[in-house]
C-alpha cells in the first residue's frame, strides 16, 4: 500500500502532465505577484455533444517543488474532465485553501487558478474568435522571506 508521502515523493520525483502542449487549445496563466512565481497550464479540448472535456493537459512551473507537486495532483484530476467537472475540481481546491496556512495554500492555488485562466480563456476564444492567454494572479501570499521568518519566530 502506498502512503501520503510516497506518493507525494512519486509527483516530486517524475510529475505528472509536465511539460507544454504545442499549438493547444488554450493556456492559463497563474502567478503570485509578490515574488514572480507562474503556473503555465495548456489544454486541449474535446467537444462531446454539449459538453467541453479537457481532452489533454499539461503544466509548466516557475515555483516551488510544492507547486510542481500540486501542478502534477490537480492536472492529473482534471484531466478528461468536463469543464463543469473541472469548475468543481478548482471550487473545492480553493475552498480547502481556506483551511491552509497562506505561505502553503499558495502554491496550490496558483495551479488552481491557472485552471481556471485557461478553461476561461478557451471560452472567451471561441466567443471572440481568437486565442486569448489570461493571466490570474493568487489572493494568497507566498514570500519565501517572509514564510521563512514567520516560521523563525513561531
């Protein structure tokens, strides 16, 4: 049986989806604006009857390991998703960062929202007929100087 940590050494060690899809449908953006990290996810998208389904994902980081790891868990989930699915994956991500220390919840929260950049950046291309990257910045703070004196002082 694997435990919590071996799986997290398994996403740390060989990611899932990392890399860039060439000529994708769609790329989100998600960056922390207090110390320039990015998350850049690419989508392909699958038209399924009604339904829009991320046919295929990838990531790219410049972050943290944290990121890196939560990047390879969310893409992972997404992936053969419906945008709907997907919406929902990303709601209860970002609401389970409520729970979270700021300086940690960063890291996923930048995956989440570059999700979210790119299922809405693929809807907005086809409404306006065009590619359109977003770019979302997170609400949490991430500053390796200040986690690391936080943590100094607890």
């Amino acid at each position: 049986m694997i435990g919590i940590d071996d799986e997290i050494v398994a996403h740390m060690s060989n990611p899932n989806n990392y890399g860039r899809i060439e000529d994708a449908d769609s790329i989100g953006i998600g960056e922390n604006p207090q110390n320039g990290e990015k998350v850049i996810i690419y989508i392909n998208v699958q038209k399924q009857e009604e339904s829009l389904i991320i046919s295929e994902i990838a990531f790219e980081a410049i972050a943290c390991m944290t990121t890196v790891v939560a990047g390879s868990i969310i893409t992972q989930e997404a992936a053969g998703l419906t945008f709907e699915k997907a919406g929902e994956l990303i709601a209860v991500t970002l609401g389970m960062l409520e729970q979270v220390d700021p300086e940690q919840a960063a890291c996923s929260e930048m995956v989440a929202v570059a999700l979210k950049a790119a299922i809405d950046g693929y809807i907005l291309s086809q409404e306006e007929g065009e590619k359109k990257t977003l770019i979302y910045k997170i609400e949490q703070s991430c500053n390796p100087e200040t986690a690391f004196n936080s943590q100094e002082e607890k």
